[in-house]
C-alpha cells in the first residue's frame, strides 16, 4: 500500500516539475520575444527621427525631434506619437529588471499550472508600463514647453549644456541617497514564507501599478540622465538600460548604486566644466 503511494506521489511531483520548467520556458520565451521586440521598434524609431534631421542650438547642442511637431502634424497627432514612442521605449529599457519581479509574481499567485497564469502575469505587467506611460503623458508637455522657450530665447538654449551637467551631478547624488535606497531594496526583497497573493485580475494590475510607481521612484536618477543628455540617444538609452538592470539583479545593489552615482556625478562635472 505503502509503494503505491509513493509511486503517485512520485509521479506527481514529476509532473508538477513538468509544468513547472514549461511554465518557465513559456514566461521566458514570452519575455524575450516582447523585449526584442521593442528594442527593434525603438532602434528602428531612433532611425527614423535621425533621418529627419537635428536642430542646432545656440550652446552648441541638438534638440531632439521628440520636442517638435512634425511638418502637417497636429498637437494631438505629436502627443500620441511621443506617447506610442515613449512607451515601446520604456518596454525595452524596463524589462529586463522587471523580470524577475513578474516571475515572483507568478510564484506567489499559484503554482504553474493555474489557468490564468499567464493572464495575470499580463495584466501585472500592463499595470507597471502603465505608470511609465502616465510618465510619458506628463513629460511630454513639459517637453514641449522648454523646447518652443529654448528655441524662442538663446540665452535659454546657451544655459542648456550647463543644465545638463547639473542634472546628471543632481542624478548621481540621488544615487546615493536614502530615498533611493529604500527603495531599491522593495526590488531585493524575497518572497514571504506561505505568502500567496490574490488571483484576479484587480489585484495583478493594483501589483503591476505598485511596482511601477516603485520603479519610477527607484528609477528617477536615471531617467533625468535620459532626458537631459538626448532621450532619443541610442547609447544613452543602452547605459541607463544596463544600469538600472544591475543595480537591481546583483548582490550589494546598495553599493553598486553609490558607485555608479560616484561615476555618474563626476560625469556630470565634466558636462559642466565643458559647457563653460
């Protein structure tokens, strides 16, 4: 009697690995295939507005076509494509860090052969790009509104480099701070022991939404590099990237992001002392 359970039990748990590896296999490849996917529509959208053209500045700087409204546009036709822009952009630079906080997600909602894994794990996901996106919607006016005063004013256009060298200082103090240490460690922080989230769809997207608005909190350093230095700048882009994936996947992630702050603040002074 005795073999006889142990037998199903032992085919039970090779199938519940089973699923386990497919479900993995299926989470990552899923991933992968989103991820390539928006990198190459990013590359491809740097392109294209490279095509376009730059417009010098007085100071020695470009501005960038993501300000400026294309020849025919409407102002509507410019904020929806910043938006879609913006948006394919934020899922080639954030996914990669954001991985591993889905797939704790999925951990913690049931095993892998719950039926709406997947579904959940989606709608967690939609609900963090959709705080990026609501980034997006804010940052676009602003945008917009400080290219038309640079263009109308050169003194304005000339203080932009000096500018850009105190926010990326201003970002690599952020790097060290509390603030970001706190919540960095949100992102470090293991599943609890017998802890299992809801499983309905309210609550995948009140998760994904916490933690976008962690990731934005985490991430704002970063994020003014990106947009004081050339947020359609390919290399830029890549180096914000790789950054905020490590500091978040390697041990120590505290230390790791006093140091890129170091290499980030002394970057910014060379900014500076160029602009003078």
């Amino acid at each position: 009697m005795d073999t006889g359970i142990d037998a199903t039990g032992g085919r039970a748990c090779s199938r519940r690995m089973v699923s386990e590896r497919a479900s993995e296999r299926l989470f990552v490849g899923a991933s992968a295939l989103v991820f390539a996917a928006s990198a190459a529509a990013t590359i491809l959208r740097c392109a294209s507005m490279a095509s376009l053209g730059t417009r010098r500045m007085p100071g020695g700087w470009t501005m960038s076509m993501a300000w400026q409204r294309m020849p025919g546009q409407t102002w509507p036709g410019a904020a929806a494509s910043f938006l879609g822009m913006w948006t394919v952009m934020m899922v080639a630079m954030m996914l990669p860090s954001l991985v591993p906080a889905l797939w704790r997600y999925r951990r913690s909602i049931g095993t892998p052969d719950e039926p709406r894994l997947g579904v959940l794990t989606a709608l967690a996901g939609a609900g963090y790009f959709f705080v990026w996106t609501a980034v997006g919607m804010a940052a676009f006016p602003l945008g917009t509104w400080f290219a038309s005063l640079a263009t109308q004013l050169p003194a304005v256009a000339r203080a932009v480099p000096t500018a850009a060298g105190v926010a990326v200082v201003a970002a690599g103090a952020f790097q060290c701070s509390a603030w970001k240490a706190r919540h960095l460690a949100c992102w470090h922080e293991p599943p609890r022991p017998g802890r299992s989230l809801p499983r309905d769809a309210g609550s995948a997207w009140r998760h994904g939404l916490r933690l976008g608005i962690e990731c934005v909190a985490c991430s704002a350093g970063m994020t003014a590099i990106l947009f004081a230095t050339g947020l359609m700048n390919l290399r830029v882009m890549f180096v914000v990237t790789v950054t905020i994936t490590l500091e978040r996947l390697v041990p120590g992630a505290e230390r790791a992001a006093q140091i890129i702050g170091a290499i980030v603040a002394g970057t910014g002074l060379v900014l500076i002392v160029r602009a003078l």
